[in-house]
C-alpha cells in the first residue's frame, strides 16, 4: 500500500489494526462491526466458532461439553469485563510491544462476539452461502444445516452453569 501496489485488504486483527493506526489504509467496510456484517454479509457472520467431527461428538460428549462450557465461560467473561481487565489477562507475549494497539484491536472485535456463545439466527446460513461462493467442495456438497450446526452443548453450558 506505501508503495501503491495494493488498492484493497481484507484482513483479521492485529494487521488491519496497525494499518489503520498508521494512516496506511481507511476501513471502508468493517466487518467486526454488526452494520459491517450486514453490509457484507446480509446479517451476522460467525467466523470463530467450535468445529467438530460428528463422529467425535458421538463418542466424546463429555469433552465436547467440557469445551463449549469453557468458551462460554470466557466469552460470558469477555461480555462483562473492561478492556484493560481483558489485556491483563492475555500473556504479554501474545500481544507483545504493542499493548496498546492489541487493546485496540481488541476493542473493535468485542461487539462482534457472543455474550452467551449462541450463534442462532442467519449466521450459520450466510456462513455457507459465503462458503458456496468460492469454496468447490462447500459448493459441490449437500450440506444440511439442520444436521451440521448444532447449539445443544452452548444451551446445556448457558442453562448449566459451573
């Protein structure tokens, strides 16, 4: 982009962050935002979510249960804690010299998640639309969503909790 040979990124945080920190790029479409998604996408788009086999969720509940209760605990945590409580907790190691910036960053992706870990609604469909369009084998396969996306285990986590 300093150079003028790219006109458009799409990209994840931190990179899209520290670009538009340094003037490098103007987000025109911000997808971390609900009226992004809904631009982009039509309505809500999941793209962090847990994916499983169904045949490990047939013969390891248990732990799949135990997974989903985690993520539900931390994104109800997530939901309720300031942005610099979240920042305290993360390993400097992960965000390295820049705390700021990953606050930052972090700041603009917390709307974007699920207080509750439910992710009913259109998200699961405009997922696979999306998928349909430049993905062959989503394309060329016969996906049910009715047997494929499955909020059990996140509605056993919010009505269990430990």
């Amino acid at each position: 982009m300093r150079r003028g040979e790219l006109d458009a990124i799409v990209h994840l945080d931190p990179v899209i962050q520290q670009l538009e920190a340094t003037g490098d790029i103007v987000v025109i479409v911000d997808t971390r935002t609900e009226a992004g998604a809904h631009a982009v996408y039509g309505g809500p788009y999941h793209a962090a979510c847990l994916y499983a086999k169904t045949n490990f969720i047939a013969d390891h509940p248990g732990t799949t249960q135990a997974l989903v209760n985690a993520l539900v605990r931390a994104l109800y945590w997530l939901a309720r804690a300031s942005p610099d409580e979240i920042v305290a907790a993360v390993p400097s190691d992960y965000w390295g010299s820049d705390r700021a910036g990953y606050q930052a960053a972090l700041v603009k992706n917390l709307p974007a998640l699920s207080p509750t870990g439910d992710l009913a609604g259109s998200g699961a469909e405009n997922v696979l639309r999306v998928l349909r369009e430049f993905e062959p084998f989503v394309r060329d396969a016969e996906i049910d969503l009715a047997h494929t996306f499955n909020t059990t285990f996140v509605t056993h986590a919010a009505t269990h909790p430990k």
